[in-house]
C-alpha cells in the first residue's frame, strides 16, 4: 500500500493560513482535486468549521455536498472495519475517510495522511464522484 504525507502537500498552506487541526480540509481537498484555500472555505462556511479547530464530518460534510456525487457507508460508527482492510476492499476510487478523530483521504489504495498507520479503524466512509 501507498502513502503520500498530506501534510507535506499543503505544508506552505498551513503556515499561511496559520491553521491546525487541519486533516479535514486536507482531506477534501485531495479528495476533491481542490486547492486547500477552496476546501478550506467550503468548510468554514458550509460545514461550519471554525479555524483551528475540526469538524466532525460524518455529521456536517454530507448535507453540505449538494451538487455532488457521493454515496456514504457502508462503514459507520457500528459496522467499522480497520483501515488495510478497507483499502484493500476499495483499492479503486476516490474515499474521504475518517478514524476516531481524524480525516484522511484515500485515492486509488493510495493514503494521503500525515503518517502511515493501517491499524486503525474507520468509523464513516465516504465515497466521491468527480465530474467529468
């Protein structure tokens, strides 16, 4: 399985903005092919997502995606499977992913997360369809 640091990616972005607790914007704008100022407004404004501070995206980001193709689950907060499995079953397509307290995005098997951890459980699943 593949990692990409994503917090590498957006690092000049970060700094800029002076954020933290930032994986949420990370992860859409990778899963979204943003940039991370767009992901960053979208959920501010959209999700309510305050700076420096997370959102819980399994309650706040569906309803905010509605011109978008998405489907949702079957992972929740009670069927949950562990992170290698799910790549493993979805080693194609375009997933925003959350574990307890933290998103991530995966692309095609690939992570992108600030570090490499397959043993952890993912409690919401998302899956995106990027218009043609």
């Amino acid at each position: 399985m593949e990692f990409r640091n994503s917090a590498d990616m957006f690092s000049q972005n970060t700094k800029a903005m002076r954020e933290t607790n930032d994986c949420t914007v990370k992860a859409f704008a990778v899963v979204f092919d943003t940039t991370y100022e767009k992901a960053h407004a979208h959920l501010k404004h959209n999700c309510g997502r305050q700076n420096r501070k997370g959102v819980v995206s399994r309650e706040v980001l569906a309803p905010s995606l509605k011109k978008t193709k998405h489907r949702i689950g079957p992972y929740s907060k009670t069927n949950r499977i562990m992170l290698k499995n799910f790549i493993e079953k979805h080693s194609e397509g375009r997933f925003y992913v959350c574990v307890r307290g933290h998103a991530l995005a995966v692309i095609d098997g690939v992570i992108y997360d600030y570090k490499e951890g397959l043993r952890r459980q993912v409690t919401w699943a998302m899956r995106v369809y990027l218009e043609d």
